[in-house]
C-alpha cells in the first residue's frame, strides 16, 4: 500500500509514476486526498467536542456543589449533546478511514525510476545475457516426450488424481526434483538466508499484507469453509512472518528461506506455450526474502539477482535477464527482474526467477517498523523476494538441455543430490 503521506504532497507525482504502470483510474489519487482531508477534520472535530465534553463533566459537579443547580443543568444538557455528536463524528469517521482504505488499496506500487514505459513482455528490458545455445540438433525433445521416453514423469495420472495441470513426478524424475530442491537451500544457506518450513495455507490478513489481496483473489485456491488460501509462492508467509514487528535496525538485512509446493489457478492458459511443465497449477519452489533497511534496498535486489545467477551459472543453464517494464510489473513491485532460461528443445525462452523490491508496498499493509537509529523515529522497512529457484520449468530445461542418445546427463552439480549420473 502506497504511503498516504506521499499521495497527500505529491499527489501529481503519483499520478506520472502510476501512469508508466498503464494505470488508468487515477481518480482514485485524488480520492484519497479528498477523504484523506474529510478524515482529519472529522478527528479533529471530534477530539474538540471531546476535549469540551471533558471540561464540562469536570464543572458540572462543582456547580452543584456551589448550589448553582440551573447552570449545572445547563452544562450537563450541553454534555449530553456533546457527547451524541462525538458518537455521529466517530461513525462519520468509521466511513471515511474504510472509504479511505479501500481507495488505498486498489493503487499499485509505484514503479522505480529505472522502470521503462511499455504495455507487455515485448517491451522488456534484456540487461544481461549469460551462456551459450546448445545445439541438439533436429531430434532434440522437448520435455513432456522425455517423460514418457523415461517414465519420470506423468501429466496424465496428475490429471486422474487432481486435474490438469497437477504433474506426478516419478522415480529418477522425484529424486531429481528433490536434489534441486536440496541444492537451492544449501546455497541460500550459504547466503546467510535463515531456513523456515511455513505452512501452505495463509489467512487474509497475511494474503493482504503480501498484496495478494485484493488484487489476486481469483489466481488463489480459497479453502472457503475455513477461509484460507493456499500459498502462490512462500513469499506470503515467509514476509508475513514479520507482520505486526517492530525490528532492531541492527538486524537488518533480515534474510529468510523456505522450501514450498506453490499452487496457482493459472484460469484461460491454454495453447502450446504452457504445455508439460510451462504452466502448472502446482509446483515446487525455493524462495529467498529480504527484509532490508530503505537505503540498501536495491543493493541488496543486485545481491539477490546475483545468487539467482550464480544458481543457474551452477546448472549449466543458458540465462538472461529482463528489467519488467511498467506494463509487465506486478501490482506489488517497484522493480522486478526477471530470469529466463533457454529451452534447447522447444527453442524459447522460459522464465524461471522473478527477483522483486516492494519497497515499502508491503510493509506499510503489515506495519513492519523499525527505528531509525539517527532520526529516533518509526519507519517502514523494505521488503524484497525473489524464486531461488522455481522448479518445474527449471526441471523442464535441465531435461531438455542435456538430452544426449544415452540419456539425460545430470548436471555435476547436482550428482551429489541425486545419487546418480544419468536418466537413461
């Protein structure tokens, strides 16, 4: 959520930056400042009329003592109507903080100023390219027939249990799958990323803090009889581990990871660009957290993207990286980049990795302070994530990458992992 104290001095400001997010209803803006202001004459109206009620209370009982009942009477029929138009001003009140709050949260992030204007993923920005194309030749596979070729893995019985779009991993396949998701925690740990293991279903207080809510309500699985969602990412409980927290300054950078399934209701993708494991509606993910102090925020999102390279650097992947224009930025994002590896086989780009700061996005919606060691006073933290790394697609490229006539060669780094050195 936008900080109201930037909307309310710099409300043309906000509008210029909302504008390179292709952001239309930017009546909202001026909404918020027209509450903002009926909000604060109404409290201060109404801590008047409880100062004067208070005065009041405090003479009426003297009065009576001095026996000057009428004047006594007088006041406490003065009180009485003091304290009927408190009770209007606080429900006036009540109205405008909740009109006030929902115009709020309906206004994306402000992008960074390095955010280009653009209206999709073709206006992307490439700022780093790492790697070369392997050439497998006319034969190459793509995935999803390797996975019948080595029963590893099955969309079909995915289907039969769940639905489309539920992948089951099989044999080599599992094992291999897991040794990636060893692999990625051991290298956070080596960050200094504290490991967590968090539950896969949030309430709406968390949804809400992260920003899932209300702007990806229908992208979530809503377990309705008890009013949870299961997790699009460990971003949302791993950040909301810290809702409600007031942090010691000297802790920062805070740095958290944890291992989770991810479950994504990916409604209307249809077509060749999401089949096998392009698009699933669940998958295994590694994600990384940073809780940092706003003056070091972005250099540690260059530090996150840095990890994430190295990671896929490890893997033997080709990989390049985009800076999201405004029109591709998600609704939370300041700045995002994105990772893609090259599919040998399916001769395309793949994303992989999505390293985010929210700046203060996030944690003015979870109130995540600390206190300024040089200013004495509370301010908000940055918050930042990024996928370190997102399997199924990762999985889909090491398959298609290292195809050879005598199988899948694991990549080495992952040997130790998986126990073996072939799928054959």
């Amino acid at each position: 959520m936008l900080e109201l104290n930037l909307i309310r001095t710099k409300p043309d400001f906000v509008k210029e930056r909302l504008k390179v997010k292709n952001f239309t209803r930017l009546e909202l803006v001026d909404e918020v400042v027209v509450l903002d202001v009926e909000r604060r004459r109404l409290q201060q109206v109404s801590e008047a009329a409880q100062h004067e009620s208070k005065s009041l209370s405090k003479q009426i009982p003297k009065l009576y003592k001095q026996g000057k009942r009428d004047e006594a009477e007088t006041l406490k029929s003065q009180a009485g109507s003091l304290k009927e138009s408190i009770k209007n001003y606080q429900e006036e009140l009540k109205i405008t903080e909740e009109k006030l709050h929902d115009a709020l949260v309906q206004l994306p992030n402000l992008p960074h100023e390095s955010v280009a204007v653009g209206f999709g993923a073709d206006d992307n920005e490439v700022v780093a390219e790492n790697g070369t194309h392997p050439d497998l030749g006319e034969d190459a596979k793509p995935h999803w027939e390797l996975f019948e070729q080595y029963n590893i893995v099955s969309l079909e019985l995915g289907s039969k249990i769940a639905g489309a779009g539920f992948p089951v991993f099989i044999g080599k396949g599992a094992r291999l799958q897991r040794a990636m998701i060893n692999f990625f925690l051991d290298e956070a740990s080596k960050a200094g990323y504290q490991e967590y293991m968090p539950p896969l279903m949030v309430n709406k207080d968390s949804a809400y803090a992260t920003g899932q809510l209300p702007d990806k309500e229908g992208q979530m699985y809503h377990v309705t009889i008890d009013d949870l969602y299961l997790i699009p990412t460990a971003e949302v409980p791993l950040t909301n581990i810290y809702r409600d927290t007031i942090v010691n300054e000297e802790d920062f950078p805070i740095k958290l990871t944890g291992y989770t399934p991810c479950f994504r209701r990916e409604a209307g993708s249809y077509g060749a660009h999401v089949r096998g494991l392009n698009r699933v509606h669940q998958f295994e993910k590694v994600e990384i957290v940073q809780l940092t102090h706003p003056d070091k925020s972005y250099a540690a999102l260059e530090e996150m993207a840095k990890h994430v390279g190295g990671i896929l650097q490890k893997l033997g992947l080709p990989y390049r990286i985009l800076r999201l224009c405004g029109g591709d930025a998600t609704f939370t994002s300041a700045l995002t980049y994105d990772f893609e590896t090259y599919s040998a086989a399916q001769k395309r780009w793949l994303e992989v990795s999505s390293v985010s700061n929210f700046e203060t996005f996030q944690s003015n919606r979870m109130k995540l302070r600390f206190r300024d060691s040089e200013t004495k006073k509370m301010r908000l933290a940055h918050t930042l994530n990024g996928s370190a790394l997102a399997l199924a697609r990762i999985v889909a490229t090491v398959l298609e990458n290292n195809q050879t006539p005598e199988g899948i060669v694991i990549p080495e780094v992952l040997r130790p992992y998986t126990g073996f050195d072939i799928i054959d």
